[in-house]
C-alpha cells in the first residue's frame, strides 16, 4: 500500500514546524545563558520553564495520537482540581501568595483557562452528542469556579474560550481566526507597553490603573526603564526584583506581572523578539494540524487567553502553566493515528487555511460524496 501524496506532504510539514520549534526554544535557552554571562544571575527559571514546554508538548502529541479525547478531558480536570486547590495550598513553584484578587490574573486564572480549553477541544474531538455537552457543561463550570475563587479575569477569559470554541464549530477557514488570535495577542502586549509608557489618554489611564492597581503600573514601568538602559542583553535572567525601585520598597514577588516587559528588563530586545517567535510558532502548528478546525481554533483562543494573562500577569512563573499550554498545543497539533481513514484524505485545506484531513472527509460526506471506504476497491485494481 503506497502512502497518498496528500499524507506525505502533511507529514513532511509536520517536521518542518517541529524543526523550527526546537531551534526557537533552543535559541531562548542559549539567549538565557548569553544574557547571564558574567554577571550573578539565575537563569534556571528560563530554562525550567523551556523544558516544561518541551515535555509537554511531546507529551501532549504522543497522548493526543493515542487517546485525544480522553486525555484533553483528563488535562481539563487536572487543571481544574489544581486551580481549586491553589486558593488554599498555594501553586507549586510560587514564591509569593497566589494572586485571585479582583481584576488580578496569576497562575490559577490561567490554570483555569487551560481547563476550559482542554474541555472544548475534547468536545470538538468527541463524535458522541452527549459526550459533547458534557465536557463544555465542564468547560462552562470552570469558568464559573473562576467567580467562587474571586477571579474576574479567569472568568472572563475561560468563557470566551467557550464561546470561540463553539463559533469555530462553525467555521472553514482556520488562518482567519488564528491571525486574529495574533491580532489580539499582539493588542494586549502593545495596550500593556502603552500604559508603561503613560502613552494612553489620561481618562483610560485612570481606569486601566483602577484595574491593574497603581503598584503594578509601577513595575511595568521599571521594567521599562531598565529595557530602555540595557536594550540588548538586558539586565540578566530573574534580576528585576534587585534592580526595580519599587520592587525593593514594596511587598512584591520580585516580578512586575508581564511576562513581554520581563522579558524586555532580564534579555533586552532579543528576549522579547524570540518569546514572540515562541508564540508564533505554536500559532504555526495549529495552523498546520491535521487536526480538525474546531480543535485548532479553540486551542489558539485558549493560548490566547493564556497570552493576554500573562501579558498582565505572572501566569508564566509557574510551572505548571507553562507545562499545560505545551501540552495542550500538542494535543491540537497530535498526528492522526496509523489506520484513520481521514490519513488518506487530501490535505490541500491545511496549505490554503481552509482546513485539513478531517475536515475534507466531513465536508464530502455532507454533500452526499462518497468516501474511497464507501466506494471499495477500484475497478482497475490499481494499489491504494
């Protein structure tokens, strides 16, 4: 049996995206240890939270081949059930008490928002109806866990992950809706600089301080002057809490809660420019998927989400955050199992963003097409 041409050029995109992810998280280890040399630095929160990407990542697309469904559900529980026991034993690997304060986002909000989105893509990956409501009622009750925990921002976020999950059920073209993730992404970094910066109309600015809090205008706004004094290498990994003013005078973790702007203070510009690349990558993979639409657009609106919360906040100190979004990534991006009757399906959607294996095969069924499962052998007896 010869492999269709369609599967082939899949695969050989699959191991193109993947190459280009192991050279950029390669590049912000090595970037890591560049901007600690010579100077009494800790990289090795940088290169933990890497690793944790990494692993799960691969994880999440060796599971993801093997049981999808099962284990976006198993992620979204685990997520949930670590989120809920934040709030009284505290985040592993936190250093400071977890932040659920109203219009506050820390690592449970995000931790929240990866339920809620592993959860939806279970749901788009589940082919029974009533398996389906179940897991967005899980989906919709995380957001609502959100509220009993007094966060507004995870509430908010987990239920717009929900509702893009259901408006993607609905959709053809997955390159639309993913560079519009990246619009909003790009959004909320440029809002966060421009506050930073006080280069928002005075009115705006009062509110957005109402919400972020006055301290944290401040960090963000250390953390712009030290980017500004050391633009290329920055002032070295984990070294924003000896160098921020109001980080020494006030009660803080050591962290000013953005992840761009840290990146700007601790690895200057280069910092910035390859977390950015890190993002468009797993934005790339999603697009390159053979994985049905659905899935794919609501994994991107979940790391999205995740994105604009650690934009805002410190959701990306934490371990497990980082190991979640790697691992729903994959699950998103996991191959099809050996044997699927959607491996054989055209992938010309994937190349144009119109779609992929899955989505093809479902489209040609709904207009009464018969599938090469439907119309058996050939005639001619010619070799699938």
């Amino acid at each position: 049996m010869t492999a269709p041409a369609g599967g082939y050029a899949a695969r050989e995109r699959g191991n193109a995206s993947d190459g280009a992810g192991a050279v950029i998280l390669a590049a912000c280890a090595i970037w890591s240890l560049v901007s600690a040399a010579g100077r009494e630095t800790r990289p090795e929160g940088v290169l933990l939270a890497l690793l944790a990407v990494a692993a799960g990542f691969a994880c999440g697309r060796i599971c993801g081949t093997l049981l999808p469904v099962a284990t976006a559900t198993a992620t979204a529980v685990a997520a949930l059930v670590m989120a809920l026991l934040s709030r009284s034993n505290g985040m592993p690997g936190a250093t400071a008490a977890v932040d659920i304060a109203p219009g506050h986002t820390g690592a449970a909000a995000a931790l929240l928002v990866l339920a809620a989105g592993a959860a939806c893509c279970a749901a788009a990956a589940a082919r029974r109806a009533p398996l389906r409501l179940a897991l967005r009622l899980l989906a919709f009750g995380t957001a609502c866990a959100a509220l009993t925990m007094r966060s507004v921002a995870g509430f908010v976020a987990a239920l717009g992950v929900l509702l893009c999950s259901l408006a993607a059920a609905r959709m053809r073209r997955r390159l639309l809706g993913l560079a519009g993730f990246a619009l909003v992404t790009a959004l909320v970094v440029g809002a966060s600089w421009a506050v930073a910066e006080e280069a928002l109309p005075d009115g705006l600015m009062i509110s957005l301080e109402g919400q972020l809090t006055g301290n944290r205008v401040l960090l963000w706004q250390d953390a712009v002057t030290l980017a500004k004094e050391h633009p290329v290498l920055g002032v070295g990994p984990d070294r924003f809490a000896e160098m921020s003013p109001t980080a020494q005078q006030t009660l803080s973790d050591g962290k000013p809660h953005s992840a761009p702007l840290q990146q700007a203070a601790e690895q200057g510009v280069v910092g910035v420019t390859l977390l950015g690349a890190a993002f468009g990558w797993l934005l790339y993979v999603l697009w390159r998927s053979p994985r049905s639409t659905a899935v794919v657009l609501t994994a991107g609106a979940a790391l999205t989400a995740l994105a604009a919360l650690a934009s805002v906040g410190n959701a990306l100190s934490f371990t497990p955050v980082t190991a979640g979004a790697g691992l729903l990534a994959g699950l998103a991006s996991a191959r099809l199992p050996i044997g699927d009757g959607r491996a054989a399906a055209d992938t010309a959607g994937a190349a144009d963003g119109t779609g992929t294996e899955g989505d093809e095969v479902a489209g040609r069924s709904a207009h009464g097409t018969r599938t090469a499962a439907e119309r058996g052998p050939r005639a001619d007896h010619t070799p699938l």
